[in-house]
C-alpha cells in the first residue's frame, strides 16, 4: 500500500522513539521505513522546503519530494490525494487535521505522526506477539505413576450409581454402610491430582 508522509509532522512528533532513534532526520527516517511494513510500499516524504543537498541518502523506494519556496507541503500533500487513482490503497501520515480531512474525503487510509512512529519502533525491534508456551513434560516416578493409576481404577470401578439397599426385618440389625467398610469414598480432590499425575506422565 503506497505511504504518504507528512516528514514535517513527523519529525517533530516527540516522545514516541526510544533513545538510541530519537532525533533522526529525513535519512534516518528513511531507514526505519524500509525496515518496516512498509518498506516496499513506495514511500513519498513530503518536506518543506527545498533539499540541503543533492543527495539524500534515501533508501530504494523511499523519495522525498519538497515543497519549494512559494508552497507549504501541506498543498503538496493534498495535491497527491487528489490526483491518486486509487485513494483506497493510499496511507496518509500526518496528524494535521486539514491533511486528514482531505484524506478521509478521499477514502484514505489515516495514521497520526504518533502511531506511525509506535509502527515504525515496534516493526524496528522486531516484536511480535509471544507464542503459548507448552507446558513441559515431568518425568515422574514409576511408582508414583502405578499408585495414580491405581487409585482411578479404583473410582472407575465403582458403581456411579447404588441400587437402594433393602430394608432389614425390624429384628435384624442393618448392615454397616460401605464408608464404615472401606474408609468411605476417595475426595475428589485426590481424584483430580491422580489424574494430573497421570497426564503429566
């Protein structure tokens, strides 16, 4: 997508570049586009003014164009929304509100001078959303592993449901329940670390 950038406006733009990148000029600039997602857009740095020199140093695909004496590079910015055949591909940088109502007008796309450096700093380091870590495998011992596996054979062989136990003739004492037999059944809070012990091994 084609990049319009008021170089003005961006350059001034204070607090967003980290210390080592704060203060580049148009140059500098230039570098970080073309490291950037941008960096084969075909960038246009539109300067006031006439150039210092007669070599800029710009990176390939990146030119500046300068307004020159008897115009602002506002009026050459608005010139290019203008006359773009496909303002809906077109990315216009600049937080000058003259600049981005033209743009919008246009169907443009529209980045402020500050969320274009926060792009162009994070493109330049390289961030990038960190991946899900997988949980790492434990070796457990064999011993632990056979007791956990032990223990959901025991919950998986019982009956999920009892049948109601008969009443005793009034002169028989009843049977004693099976939680005074056996203990009662397992918590379900060893259930669940069996299981985990098990999935980790």
């Amino acid at each position: 997508m084609p990049l319009l950038v008021d170089t003005w406006n961006v350059l001034h733009q204070t607090g967003v570049l980290p210390p080592d990148l704060a203060g580049v000029g148009l140059k500098g600039l230039g570098q970080l586009i073309q490291r950037s997602r941008w960096g084969s857009a075909g960038v246009v740095l539109v300067c006031d003014g006439t150039p210092s020199g007669p070599h800029m140093g710009l990176p390939v695909g990146i030119r500046a164009v300068f307004s020159g004496h008897d115009r602002e590079a506002d009026e050459v910015i608005e010139g290019y929304i203008a006359a773009s055949s496909a303002p809906r591909r077109l990315t216009v940088v600049s937080s000058d509100r003259r600049i981005r109502t033209a743009a919008r007008k246009r169907g443009c796309s529209v980045l402020t001078a500050e969320a274009f450096l926060e792009r162009l700093v994070y493109d330049a380091e390289g961030r990038r959303k960190p991946q899900p870590t997988r949980p790492r495998k434990v070796d457990l011992p064999t011993d632990m592993i056979a007791e956990a596996q032990a223990m959901l054979d025991q919950v998986q062989e019982s009956p999920t449901r009892r049948p109601t136990p008969k009443r005793p003739p009034a002169d028989q004492p009843a049977a004693p329940k099976r939680a005074d037999l056996d203990g009662g059944p397992l918590p379900q809070s060893i259930i669940d670390a069996a299981r985990r012990l098990l999935e980790e091994g």
